[in-house]
C-alpha cells in the first residue's frame, strides 16, 4: 500500500512542527516546508529518528517558484500530494493610524500569497492524481473577531476561511475536501512575542495583555495547545466530505456560534 503525504508550511516550530509530527506519526511521508531551511532539517530528522519518512524543503510561501518546487519534491519522493496545511504565518502589530503599508505588504504576501500559491499547488496536483485529498488552513480566533492592532492578521484570517469555502465547492469533483482550523491564542514563538509588543503599544502590563486580551473570553481562561491543532488536523485527514469547507473552532468557547 502507497504511502500518503502530507507537506505542512511553517513547520519548523510551533503548530507546523506539532502538525508535521503528528502526521508523521500517522503513517503520512511529511514534507517539512519552512523558510528556515535549518529548522526544518531539526524536525524531519526528528521524525527520522521516531521512524517515520520526512524530507525537509526550504520554502518561502510568498513564491511561486518556492512553492511549486517544495511540492515537486512532495511528488517526486513520495508519488502523491494527499494534504497539505497552509500555516505559515508571521505577526506585525502597530496602532492602525501608524500601520506601515510596507508591513502591511509582508503580511500580505505570507499570510494571503501564502494561501493562495500552497493552496494552489497541492490542487492542482490533487486534481491531477485522480484521488484527491485534504487541503487545510491555518485560521484563527481572529477568522470571527476584530482585535485591536491586528487590522491586516484580521483581513486575512476572515479571507483564509472564504477561500477554503470557495475550494471546497470547486474541488468536490475532485474529492478535494478543504478545512480551516480556527484556534485562539497558542504560546508559540510568535504569540510569545505579540505580548510585549501589545503591552507597550497599549500602555498595560504584559500579564493584562494574558489575561484581558488573549484569555478574556474564553470560558475557561486556558490557551488552546499546538497538540490541540495536531489532533484536529489527524483528525481531518480522515474525512470524507462531511466537514469540507467548515471552520473548525478550538478557542475554548471564544466565538461560539
């Protein structure tokens, strides 16, 4: 029996890292797809040493170019593209009236190009194959809310759920099943570092920023976990259909529907 694939962006650390793990895990060839090339190696060699299959590729999912070629590799070692999760992203916040429209512009290309050209290219392959597969995104809380500071993280995450919509109608033909994973604030490196950065740009201390901004409407005031993610998506690479086009909620109550 083939193997299947899957090629996670933004895995070098984080939910990527989580995601890849745990698909390995699953018995899927992982392609680990980071901008550092070096983090990466770290988590392929690690899922190596549990066992599993994983090749590392250096991707900057604002490029086209980057983007194909990650998934030729995807297809030249392992045969298929069966999933493939958008995740990478990055943070820039700053008070709206002084958003530099240069950051603007990185958000942008990592978070909607990103999207659009991963998203891209495991469809066009899926279609190809005749089997189809799973394309996932990585939402957010802010798929359903406004935050202060985060004008452009917002716009994309909204967009992000709508073109998985949009996906799932078109791929149907295809058994091309399309999801967005919507999680509230996880302590990764990024969130880690959006915490002084929003207790300076709001004049409050960095445990007001926890516990009113990042845990104020949750029902239990707990973060969401990258584990949280992984057993989500593990969970989503099984599905038939059911789910396909849905935003699935891990906020711990935050924007219930």
């Amino acid at each position: 029996m083939k193997m299947k694939s899957a090629l996670i962006t933004g895995a070098g650390s984080g939910i990527g890292r989580a995601c890849a793990l745990r698909m390995a895990r699953e018995g899927y060839g992982t392609v680990v797809a980071d901008l550092n090339l070096e983090a990466a190696q770290k988590v392929a060699e690690q899922i190596q040493g549990e066992g599993g299959s994983a090749i590392a590729v250096r991707m900057n999912v604002g490029s086209e170019e980057e983007v194909e070629a990650g998934f030729d590799r995807m297809t030249e070692t392992y045969g298929s593209c069966d999933l493939a999760m958008s995740n990478a992203g990055i943070q820039i916040v700053h008070p709206f009236e002084d958003y530099p429209f240069e950051d603007w512009k990185k958000m942008m290309s990592v978070h909607a190009d990103g999207a659009f050209l991963v998203s891209r290219a495991a469809y066009r392959r899926m279609k190809a194959s005749g089997e189809g597969g799973r394309i996932v995104f990585t939402g957010s809380v802010q798929s359903f809310v406004g935050s202060k500071l985060k004008e452009p993280y917002n716009f994309v995450k909204h967009g992000v759920a709508g073109l998985a919509k949009s996906i799932a109608r078109e791929g149907a033909d295809y058994k091309i099943y399309t999801y967005t994973i919507c999680p509230s604030f996880i302590k990764t490196p990024l969130v880690e570092k959006q915490i002084p950065e929003q207790a300076a740009s709001l004049g409050i201390s960095e445990e007001e920023v926890v516990r009113n901004i990042m845990l104020r409407d949750t029902v239990d005031g707990v973060f969401t976990t990258v584990e949280d993610v992984a057993n989500t998506l593990a969970f989503l690479a099984k599905d038939q259909g059911a789910l396909t086009g849905q935003t699935i909620r891990l906020t711990h109550g935050w924007a219930m529907m």
